[in-house]
C-alpha cells in the first residue's frame, strides 16, 4: 500500500513540476500576439486595431528588452503602408540591430522605404503644375509602352 501512494504522491510531484515549467515566462513578450494576428486575418477591416495592438507589444515588451523577432519589422511596415515612411525605416533599423539575421532583408525594406520618403519629399515641394506635367508625361509614356 505504501507503494502505491508513494508513486501516486510521485506522480503528482511529477506533474506540478512539468505544469510549472510550461507557465515559465517566457524569453519574450508576445502580449497575445497570436490572438491579434489571428483577428486580423480573420477580419482585416480592423487592420487599425492590430497596428495599434503591435505598438503595444512594442511599448510593454520595448522596457524589457523582450520584444519579440519580426515585431518591429511587422509595425515597420504597416507604418511603410500608411505612408509614414521615415518611421518606418526606425523601425526597419531596430528589427536590423535586434536581429542581426534579418538585417539583409531590412536593408532592402529601408532602401525601398527611404526612396519613397524622397519621392514624397520632393512630390510635397513641387508646385501643382510640375505634378500635374510629371504626371502627363507618366500616363503618355505609360501608354506608348503598351503599344
């Protein structure tokens, strides 16, 4: 009898320990990162609420020093998307210094992102009728490639 409640107790001892070691903190903060994305996938007209919900992974896990790979990158770009190209290209460089093994592909996203800050720049500074011929000479050029 009293091996059997030994193992029992054992047994029970054996699974605290396991339990334990599942809710260890882990080595970075994802803040239901999963349960965002996946809202997001599911509904992406919400896409301002997943933006906001990255930013606050960013905020909560920036502290730390526990923010999760790609995260930076992923707010980078929506940033990129929105038009908010020079915040972006901060972002591209935090994912590059926090991950030297995606700095090739950040490279490449600040380069992109860097070319349409200039593009934006210089459309801002031009007057309406040099936007206005530009874009003549883009729509006739455009259509003579197609014949």
């Amino acid at each position: 009898m009293r091996m059997r409640a030994s193992i029992k107790v054992s047994g029970i001892l054996l699974l605290l320990i396991a339990m334990t070691g599942c809710v260890a903190h882990s080595r970075y903060n994802w803040c239901d990162y999963d349960t965002k994305m996946y809202s997001h996938y599911k509904n992406p007209a919400q896409r301002e609420a997943f933006v906001q919900g990255l930013k606050e992974i960013i905020e909560e896990a920036e502290p730390e020093g526990k923010v999760p790979p790609g995260i930076y990158a992923e707010y980078g770009f929506a940033l990129y998307e929105e038009g908010n190209h020079q915040e972006a290209i901060a972002y591209f460089k935090k994912e590059a210094d926090k991950w030297p093994e995606s700095r090739v592909f950040m490279t490449k996203l600040i380069a992109i992102a860097g070319n349409r800050a200039h593009a934006q720049k210089e459309n801002a500074e031009a007057s309406p009728e040099t936007l206005m011929h530009a874009e003549k000479d883009r729509q006739k050029s455009s259509a003579e490639g197609l014949k």
